[in-house]
C-alpha cells in the first residue's frame, strides 16, 4: 500500500508525478455517488473520476453523448461527498468545452460548485488551446486520448485507435502536444500495448491507461465494469473483480492491489 493510502493523507495533483517518478502505479476508479465514493476512498483508491460514462451505465443511454453539464455537477458533488482522500476528476462532457471562454465557465463549476480537483477533456489539435486556457486559470487537466467516446460518430463505433505506422505517429505527437499545452495527466484508451508504452516511456505526466497495457503509470476502469454489473457486451479491457469475492468493497480492493502489482491487465485485457 503506498504512503498516502496508509496515512490518509489526500492525493494531490503533485502527487501524481511524482508517482510516476517513483515508478508507483496510480490506481483509478470511475464513480457516480457517494456511497459507492466511500468504498472506492476506502479501499486506497488514488483517483476517483466522475466519468460522462454515467451516461450509458447510469441514464441507459448508447452514448455519453447526451450527458450534459448539470448531470456532471450533480453526480460530482455527490461522488466529493464520500470523499476523504482520493483525487477526484470530473469529465467536461460533449460540447462543454467547445472554445476557451465555454470551458472556463463549466470548469468553474466543477471545481468551485462541485468539488473536483480537476477536469478531463479529450482530443488534442484545437482542444490544445482549451487545455493551455485551463491551465493559465490554475485549473489542473486530465487530457483523455485514444479512442474518445465523445467521438463514437467521428470514428464509426467504440474502435482501437493508433494501429499502423501513420496513426501511431499521430498519437503520440498528440500526446506531446497535450503535455505541451499543460495537462496534468492523459487518459490513453484502447490504444496498442506497445505504443502506450513508448507514449508512457517519453512523457513526464503520468499516463493511465484503459485497454492501453500495464505499462502505462496506472489504469482506470469503470466501478460497473470492475464489479461485473454493466449490461451488454464486455469490452476486452474489463475484468469482473467481483466474481469468486463476497463484497463490493473486496472487490475493489483486489482490483486496487492488481494494479499496484502489475498484475492487472495482462496482455487479454490489452490491444
């Protein structure tokens, strides 16, 4: 168990980079309440994102499309109520962020109405200008790459991304340039094992990693998922923690323990 777990002290955005220095995985949770939050802190969890995932595992949409700001305010403010002293990150859902000025106005309420310490966004190229605007407002970023569910019609379905020569260089240029403009942290979703590697290996923000291999400086999966509760199929990233345990909370714990070994995932949960 790392330092801050044992202590309870709360993990900072610091925090994270220096993890990442220290070769410690940085163990992340989604979550939508506050019941569910106390279990997650409870069991040592360092990051707890409120992801606009709620959309397709809370609403029962078929997207995170539909997901808008006030969702994201009110599933936030419960999840920073069961909260002693993990992270808590907050998505900036679809069309939230469309320009600087938009961004600001809903980050604002994330961190100042909400409690979250930072927010996520995805895309690079112009969202590069958004991230560099949140930055010069102390407003700490998770950048989120790689298959971006924001952009399901753009891509034509839930697809690994950065496969081929062209495709992986683009990747990680984008991942460059999301460090550059002032992240603090980077999602890499359903990218290839190999290629989060190198991206991991060059960047000095942690990367957390989803489909994305165990190189990455920690992994994230969606508390539904890890507790074998979503319905419809199982993307190939998500293993049931729950299955052969008597208990949510030891459910999470294997899962938090997983990371932290390297154990969790092994090359059937990786592209």
């Amino acid at each position: 168990m790392q330092a801050n777990a044992a202590t309870g002290a709360p993990v900072t955005v610091p925090d994270l980079r220096e993890r990442k220095r220290r070769g410690e995985k940085i163990v992340t949770i989604t979550c939508y309440d506050a019941s569910f939050a106390q279990r997650v802190d409870e069991a040592g969890v360092d990051v707890v994102l409120v992801g606009d995932s709620l959309g397709m595992v809370v609403q029962g949409h078929s997207s995170t499309l539909p997901v808008g700001v006030d969702d994201m305010v009110y599933h936030t403010r419960l999840v920073a109520r069961g909260l002693r002293r993990a992270l808590l990150v907050a998505d900036l859902p679809f069309m939230s962020y469309r320009n600087a000025d938009v961004a600001l106005t809903n980050s604002a309420r994330l961190l100042g109405e909400a409690g979250a310490a930072m927010v996520k966004l995805e895309g690079a190229g112009w969202v590069c200008e958004v991230i560099d605007a949140l930055k010069r407002h102390e407003v700490p970023v998770c950048a989120h790459l790689g298959l971006t569910p924001q952009s399901v019609h753009a891509f034509g379905g839930y697809r690994v991304q950065g496969r081929g020569d062209a495709a992986a260089a683009r990747l990680k240029a984008d991942a460059k340039a999301v460090q550059d403009a002032g992240a603090d942290l980077l999602v890499l979703e359903c990218v290839p094992a190999t290629l989060a590697a190198e991206i991991t290996r060059e960047l000095s923000i942690p990367t957390i990693g989803i489909g994305a291999g165990v190189d990455c400086d920690g992994q994230v999966l969606v508390l539904y998922d890890l507790l074998g509760i979503t319905v419809g199929k199982r993307p190939r990233f998500v293993k049931d923690f729950l299955h052969g345990r008597g208990s949510v909370a030891a459910a999470i714990a294997a899962y938090a323990e997983d990371v932290r070994s390297g154990a969790f995932p092994t090359s059937e949960h990786s592209y």
